[in-house]
C-alpha cells in the first residue's frame, strides 16, 4: 500500500520526508523551527473569531507541536492529538495523544474531530485535494479546518538564482524546489474537496540572512530540504553553489548586505457542511428585478 489517497502522480519521495523531519527533531528545532511556530499562532488566532471552544482537535502534520499548544493557551482546546509523519517530531510535542502517520492517509473514523489543522506540512502530500478530502471526513458536521500552506512565490529568490547558475555551468535544471499551491487554486481546492464556506487568504514573510548557505542550513534545519522524486541525488557541485550565492548577492543584497528569502504563505479557512450554514441562493430565486433597482436610481 502507498501513502497516496488517490492516484495522483507522485511527485515526492515521502520517505526523504519523514527522513529529514527526524533530522530535524533530533537537530536545533528551536533555532531553525521559528517560522513554524509564528504561523502556528497566526493560524490559531483566526480562532478567536470562532465562539466556541472545539473538544477534540487534530493537529495534522505537527512538528513539535506549536498550533495544538497555541489553542490550549487560548482556551480554544480541551484535547489535541498530534500526528505526524516524523516519530522524532511527534515523540516532542508536549501533548498525551501522539499518532505517527502520514497526512496523505488518515487513520481515524469519519467525524472524529471538531477542528483540524495543519501548519507547513500539506505541501509535501503528493495528493493534496485527497488529504482535503480525507481531513473534511474526519471532521464533524460543522467543524472546521484550519490551513497554512506555502505558496508559489516562497523562495522564488533562490529558486531563480540556482536556475541561472545551473544553465550556466551545466546548460541544464535540476528540480530543486517544491511545486508550492498558487493562491488563485487554494480556495478551489476546498471546494473540491467539499468544504462549505472556504475562505484563503495570504500574506508574505521575508527573511533576512548573512549568505545563501545560511538560508540553506536553514532549510534543512526545519526539515525542509529537497524531497522531489526526480532531485538531483548527487551533491550539488561548489561551483554551481558558488555561482548562485554571487548572483543571489548581485540581485537581491540590500545595503547591509544581507539577502532576503520570501516564505509566502496561503492560509485556508473551511467547514464540514452542516444544515445550519449559510447557503448561497440558488439562480434564479431574486424576488426584485435588477432593472427595477436600476431603473429607481434613474435621475428623474
């Protein structure tokens, strides 16, 4: 059996991923996870629009627990099971009910949950809409989901940079960087997966770092180095590395010289249908005509 939902092409190599999340665990998480942590209190908060407290809530593909920890502070959780795919990452979170398993094949009955969320893990599912749909079936009627993806533009920066230095060392691309959701897609796929309500937003986070080899042990200190099926399996040669980090500085250094990498992130908001929810009118059903409407607002 595969991880896969569905039988979408697979694109990652899950096994490279739960690799490099252990190495993360077992590494410096608490100098290289930040970014986690601040869009897991990001993503939390949109809670507190929400009047209700949730009983039991799943915090898909968890790391070290940041998002379930953020609810209980806020008083927006009783009880949070952690899963994730990494058994280094799950055995550190601070919660009793700890599962490892993969986000692309939920273990768990249908309508399990009251919330479900997820910080910076979908992006590795080699199935996206079927994880959506998976998580929408775990919910409750009327649960929600709460969701924080990168986006297309995320590490555009050294993305570009690697490919200019490879086409001019090597006349050739290898993939490098992952395929992230483009925004315009994101509130689609909550509907195909067959969520009432969805709403998805974003916003930008730039970082600032010394060199370009910074930014990379950075990466893989979050766990996040390259895990496409078709990557490059030999190390990347120093001349290549050396020919991106002059032309990331050429483009991109400011005047301290510090050069910027941008972690876009697309957050998705929504709901196992429910009778209660608010529904668009079918077509049609308008009881006033828009030109009686227009034709009122005619001066006279």
């Amino acid at each position: 059996m595969t991880d896969s939902f569905s039988s979408q092409p697979l694109l990652f190599d899950r096994s490279s991923v739960r690799r490099h999340r252990d190495r993360a665990a077992n590494g410096d998480w608490r100098t290289h996870g930040f970014l986690f942590e601040e869009v897991a209190d990001r993503l939390a908060e949109r809670s507190l629009d929400i009047t209700r407290s949730h009983d039991l809530v799943l915090d898909l593909g968890c790391h070290e627990g940041a998002f379930g920890q953020a609810l209980a502070t806020m008083g927006k959780a009783q009880t949070v099971v952690s899963v994730d795919i990494s058994t280094g990452m799950v055995g550190k979170t601070p919660n009793n009910l700890k599962v490892v398993a993969s986000e692309e094949f939920l273990p768990f009955a249908s309508e399990s949950f009251d919330l479900i969320g997820s910080v910076l893990s979908l992006h590795w599912t080699n199935d996206l809409p079927g994880a959506l749909i998976q998580i929408n079936r775990a919910l409750k009627a009327d649960g929600i989901f709460l969701g924080a993806l990168f986006g297309i533009e995320t590490l555009h920066e050294l993305k570009e940079c690697l490919t200019q230095a490879e086409l001019e060392i090597r006349s050739g691309v290898s993939p490098r960087i992952s395929p992230f959701t483009e925004v315009r897609d994101a509130g689609a796929l909550l509907q195909r997966a067959g969520f009432a309500l969805p709403v998805s937003d974003v916003e930008t986070i730039t970082l600032k770092y010394k060199t370009p080899f910074d930014l990379l042990k950075e990466l893989r200190g979050m766990g996040e180095a390259n895990a496409l099926l078709d990557r490059q399996k030999s190390f990347t040669g120093r001349k290549v590395l050396m020919r991106m980090a002059e032309i990331y500085f050429e483009k991109y250094a400011d005047e301290q010289g510090l050069i910027p990498a941008t972690f876009q992130i697309i957050y998705l908001t929504g709901w196992s249908p429910h009778e209660s929810q608010q529904v668009p009118l079918k077509r049609g059903s308008a009881t006033t005509s828009l030109t009686e409407i227009l034709d009122q607002k005619k001066p006279e």
